[in-house]
C-alpha cells in the first residue's frame, strides 16, 4: 500500500497555513512544515508561524535554534519518517510550505541527496568561509555551476559547501546530478494543490500588507533579540531570510527605515515570484491542482480542496 501524502504548496502570503489546519481539522489528521525558515526557533514573527495558534498538530516547526544548520537531507529524513508513521496511523498527512527542495525531496527519488558526507572536505571548505568569506565560496560555485549557484543567496554558507563538497567528491556539478530528479518515488500516492493567482497584483498586495503587520507586530525587536542571544550576523544562515537580512541592514546603518521596508517588500515579491516558476513544473504530473485564490477566501479554498481530496482518495 503507497503512503497517500496531500501537498498545499504556492507562493509566500498565498494562504497555504490557515488552508492546511483547515483540512488537517477536517481530516484527523496533523501537518508537515515544508518551510526552510519555520524550522528555526524564536524565528516566528518573520516566518509567520502559526505553532501557537494552531489546535491541530504541526511537525518540523521550531526543529534547530537560528545559530545551527538545517539541510535539505536533514528536512527529508525527518519528513519521510513523518510520512510513513502518519499513515501507519491512517492518518493522510498534510504538508505545508513552499520550499521547493523540500517538497520536491518527498515526491521524487533525489541522486543529489546519496552523496555520502566527507567532513575533511567540509571543514576544509568552513575554513575557506572562515578565512575569506562566504562570498568567496559563492563565486567559486557560481564558476562551477553557475545553475545551481543561482538557487542560493551568497550567505547560505552550508548550502554553497553542501553543493562544492558534492563536486569535489563526484566531480560532477550537482544540477546535473539533480537531472533525475523527475523519478517518482514508488511507494507514494500524492495528491498536490499549487495556490495561484491570475492577477499577480492581488498576490502583492497581500506580501505588502503581510510585511507591514510583521513590522507592527515587532519585527525588529525579535531581530534584536536574536542577535543579542544567539550571536547571530549577517553569514548566519537563518539570517539569509528575507525580513530578517533586511532588518539587520537597518540595525547596521546600512539602510533606513523606509528602505528597509522597500526592500522586504521587493525582496519577498522576487521570491514569490521564484516560487510559482518552481511550481509551475508540478502542473505536468496528474495529481496536482491548480487552485486559483483571485476570488476564494481560505474557507471557499478550503471547502473546494476537500471535496477533491475525497473523490481522489475515495473517503
């Protein structure tokens, strides 16, 4: 029997969370952050994370503190056993993020992910960091392999190493070896709904008012403290998120207040942007639905999305 796995994906504010606890109190069942940021504790404001409003279940929120690493491999891991051990209870789980490499390491057999670790070569590549700056590493993979190099900012320092120590030990670039990432894995029965939008413009009005009402709900102050408690700077890699990066320019001097507002609100509209290309590649596969927000509020969505879910799963 495969493992039934419901996927909401989509862009950042398209309203992937209220969506999920809904279905996940509709089903009896819990849910699965697909989100590269919500992993991190004391990140919640920035992140928007629903742990403490939510009466439903929520796995793989607040997993490692901001001053320590959380890779691809380590989501996957932790995720397929979450998998398997919520249908083992009949229990469909719901995964819930935009995070592409996340999703993307549930649905699909990953050569990239069976690269064996070598710590010499990392701690020779940290020591390169070290010595001469995350964005020397970041030019070397962009010289390397300029496609994978593009999917990274230059402070996602354990990133960049994971993708150089992979070169260094197959000698091949890890986009080609991401090539077969098509393959779907036998023992799944997924069931995805991409959030969309036909007027782009709808989309961006909700991340301008999102990153208004995470600046009114005190922003700068958890940057603040996340820097005074963990020691946190600009090349730690929970601070490559956007909202927090942009927040610690302005904590610097670099930026002003206004600009700093700009700039998340650019930056965030980019990524969004990012995420529907991603996204967009799910369309080929017949269990994915496209859901198109323009006119349906989280409970319309919510309700046309379990109607489907039930005739797919025959419940």
């Amino acid at each position: 029997m495969k493992d039934r796995i419901i996927i909401i994906t989509g862009p950042t504010a398209s309203g992937k969370s209220d969506i999920g606890i809904n279905l996940a109190r509709s089903l009896n069942s819990s849910i699965i952050s697909a989100d590269s940021q919500q992993v991190y504790k004391f990140m919640d404001i920035g992140t928007n994370k629903t742990l403490y409003t939510s009466s439903v279940n929520q796995y793989l929120l607040d997993v490692v503190n901001p001053d320590e690493n959380f890779s691809v491999n380590d989501f996957s891991e932790s995720a397929n056993d979450l998998v398997r051990k919520l249908n083992s209870e009949d229990k469909i789980p719901i995964v819930v993020g935009g995070t592409g490499f996340y999703i993307d390491s549930l649905l699909f057999d990953m050569n990239y992910g069976r690269v064996e670790k070598d710590e010499n070569i990392r701690n020779d590549l940290k020591k390169q960091a070290d010595d001469k700056g995350s964005e020397f590493l970041y030019e070397r993979l962009l010289s390397i392999d300029e496609e994978t190099a593009k999917k990274y900012h230059p402070n996602e320092e354990n990133r960049i190493i994971r993708a150089l120590e992979i070169y260094e030990l197959t000698g091949k670039k890890p986009s080609e070896l991401r090539k077969g990432l098509n393959q779907l894995k036998e023992n799944i029965d997924p069931l995805i709904f991409f959030l969309n939008y036909d007027n782009r413009d709808i989309l961006y009005d909700r991340i301008n008012i999102r990153v208004l009402e995470m600046l009114e709900a005190g922003l700068l102050d958890e940057v603040k403290t996340l820097m005074k408690v963990f020691s946190l700077n600009k090349d730690s890699q929970s601070m490559a998120a956007i909202g927090y990066k942009e927040v610690l320019q302005y904590l610097n001097g670099d930026v002003d207040y206004e600009a700093m507002l700009d700039l998340i609100q650019k930056n965030t509209r980019h990524y969004a942007k990012r995420q529907i290309t991603w996204m967009k590649k799910y369309l080929q596969y017949p269990f994915t639905y496209q859901i198109k927000m323009d006119n349906l509020d989280k409970n319309d969505a919510s309700d046309v999305i379990l109607s489907i879910i039930k005739e797919f799963y025959g419940l």
